[in-house]
C-alpha cells in the first residue's frame, strides 16, 4: 500500500499556493491508496482557510483522511473543521492496516493533548496481526534541529506506552515542527512531515513523505516539491511487545480485588479487611455476596477488632462489580472465579481467630502473585 502524508500547509497569508498546486499534481501521479494529512490547515481557524484548502485539496484524486493542529483549533475554528473535514478523530481499515486518526489539539494553545478517552480509543482500535498507524500533529518525541528541541505533547509518555503495549508493530505520523525527520522507539517507527506550503520551510524547499508499505516493511521517502526525490530508508516492522513494557505497565497500574461468597456474612469480609490491611497501594479489594446481605456475625466482628482490622458493610454481588474487578476470588467452588480459597465459615472465635490467620497467608500469596 502507497501512503502519502502531507502536513502544515497552512492556509492563509503563509501559504505558497503554487507549491499545493504542484504537490497535488505529482501526488496525483503516485496514485496513493490514501493521503493523510497531520494538522495545520489554516492559520487563524477561520472559515475562509477551511473553505479555501477544501475546495484546493477536493483536487487530489485518492480520499484524503486530517486531523486538526494547534493552529485550526484557534478562535473555535474545530467547527469549520468538522464543516469541511469531518470528524476529529477517525479510523480507517485498508486490508491488514489499521490507520487511527487523533485530534492532539488544545484551544488556542500550541501544545498538545490526546487524553485518557482518546487513548482507550486508540487501543480499542488497534489490532494484532495488522500494521497499525497513528495519525497526530504534535510529535512524540522532540524533533532535533527545529529550534525548540523539546516535546509539547503534554502525556507523550501515556501515548508511547499505549502505542507499545497495544499497537503491535506500528508507525507514527505527525507533523507541527516544519521539518521531517524520522526515527524508532523500540517497535514503534515515528515519522514526521515538514510544511507541505508554508513560506516558513526549515529546509532546502516544501515537501512531503511517501510510504510504500509491506507486511513487514517500510520504505520512507521524502519527496521535495522542486527538488526532488530522496529514499530515507527500509524499516522492518516489528510485531511482538517488548516484554519489559507490559512489566512495567503491571507493576505501576491499579488492581481491584473482589472476594465473593454466597452469604457474604463472615468470610469475604475478613477478606476484604485483611487484604486491604496488607497489600501495597495499588491495590484495593472490596467484597460480596450472591445472596442478600446479611449482617455480620458479632463474634466475627470482635475478634476483626482485636486484630485492629475494620469491616466494611455487606454488599450485594451484580455485573458491574464482577465486570470492574482485576481478580476474583470465590470462597464457595460453585461461583466462578480466578481462585477458590477452601476455608469454611468460622462457627466460633477460635475458628475465627484461625480462619483470620489463613486468610492472611493467603492475600500475602495474592498480592505477590498479583504483583510480579
């Protein structure tokens, strides 16, 4: 599949109209599957810059998939962006390649955003056993030689590990600096657009990145709009995580318990209480029960008090609480769960003193396995 990925082209007093003329001339002889552009339409975010690139960038030939910049979310300019370009966001299958559009915009800032939601999206979106691409104007990582050597993508790190633990063998386009440039974090090929028309070019002339894409390859070339053609290189695509990004991931995410019984009265609450005792910060357990809740027994109670642990109040199991835990536990084999733990109701206060216990070597068992 040819890819083209054009960017800042900036309608308005910077454009240099005769360079969009003749790039989409020449994009029109490389007869691309799909040109994408990274952001930047106009200047101001006003509707004549929207109008002018739509009715100049209709004469491209193969469908054309944007995505907004800092510079078209100006003056509430989004809604003349979604007038003439659709929506924000967007997702495109084209054989086995996944290409997932982002809107990385703040109003009238020049830095960038993509938010949890947008990245839950994203991952939603991506699929193994296919080339998946990500479209965004803000860079990533910093792009040397353009003056300002730094990222203003404010959650780059959230959006490099999304794009590790989920992308499986992917490519990342943007744009915003004025200069393409290219490199590789780990599995993930970053590759950046300068200025398709603005008078502000930070090299030898305008241009543009041409992709042909394989299965397992790429091959990146920049094309400049008046001086021709230059073969970056071939980048194989890799699809397997790296084992380290899923270890970290686990070790600093949040884990839900949920102990279960049919009562509810005793076991799972002595659970609950102990487990939240000694387990690490990122891990909280809450309880329940299939039947009615019912009130714990006195006994239970007091010998939880003697061990300083305190009991929350019984709940009633439903979907949502089965569907928001990390892990269960059953303590009656009929329930599925991830674990069962074999410990009968405790009838007395011997038996409960001896149920607290076992219980604890049990959730210090839990929370290693959870852990590592």
């Amino acid at each position: 599949m040819r890819i083209v990925h054009i960017s800042d082209v900036h309608f308005g007093y910077e454009l240099r109209r005769d360079m969009v003329k003749k790039a989409v001339k020449q994009i029109n002889e490389l007869e691309p599957d799909l040109v994408i552009l990274t952001g930047d339409i106009g200047l101001w975010g006003i509707h004549q810059e929207f109008r002018d690139a739509y009715e100049t960038l209709s004469d491209l030939k193969a469908d054309l998939m944007a995505i907004p910049g800092n510079h078209d979310a100006r003056n509430d300019g989004l809604k003349y962006f979604k007038l003439y370009f659709g929506k924000l966001r967007k997702a495109l299958k084209l054989d086995d390649y996944i290409i997932v559009g982002v809107d990385s915009s703040m109003p009238d800032s020049d830095d960038g955003h993509i938010g949890s939601e947008q990245r839950e999206w994203m991952a939603e979106k991506f699929r193994k056993g296919c080339v998946n691409m990500l479209a965004l104007h803000h860079h990533i990582v910093p792009i040397p030689h353009t003056g300002r050597n730094m990222n203003v993508l404010v959650d780059a790190a959230e959006v490099i590990e999304t794009l590790m633990t989920h992308c499986h063998g992917g490519i990342v386009l943007a744009g915003h600096r004025h200069v393409p440039y290219s490199t590789k974090l780990l599995r993930t090929h970053i590759i950046h657009a300068g200025t398709l028309s603005s008078y502000k070019v930070l090299m030898p002339d305008n241009n543009y990145n041409i992709l042909e894409l394989e299965s397992e390859s790429i091959t990146l070339k920049l094309r400049f709009i008046d001086l021709g053609e230059v073969e970056i290189g071939r980048f194989r695509i890799k699809h397997e995580p790296p084992e380290s990004t899923g270890i970290y991931h686990r070790l600093s995410g949040t884990r839900k318990v949920l102990f279960v019984s049919r009562s509810n009265a005793c076991r799972t609450k002595i659970a609950e209480a102990i487990f939240n005792e000694i387990s690490p910060g990122n891990m909280h357990a809450v309880s329940a029960g299939t039947e009615p809740a019912k009130t714990i027994d006195a006994t239970a109670v007091k010998i939880l008090d003697e061990l300083s642990i305190g009991v929350s109040k019984p709940r009633k199991l439903s979907q949502e609480m089965l569907e928001d835990a990390d892990y269960v536990v059953s303590f009656d084999e009929e329930i599925k769960a991830d674990e069962y733990w074999d410990i009968r109701s405790p009838e007395n206060a011997e038996d409960c003193r001896k149920t607290a216990k076992k219980i604890e070597g049990l959730a210090r068992e839990l929370v290693r396995k959870i852990l590592v």
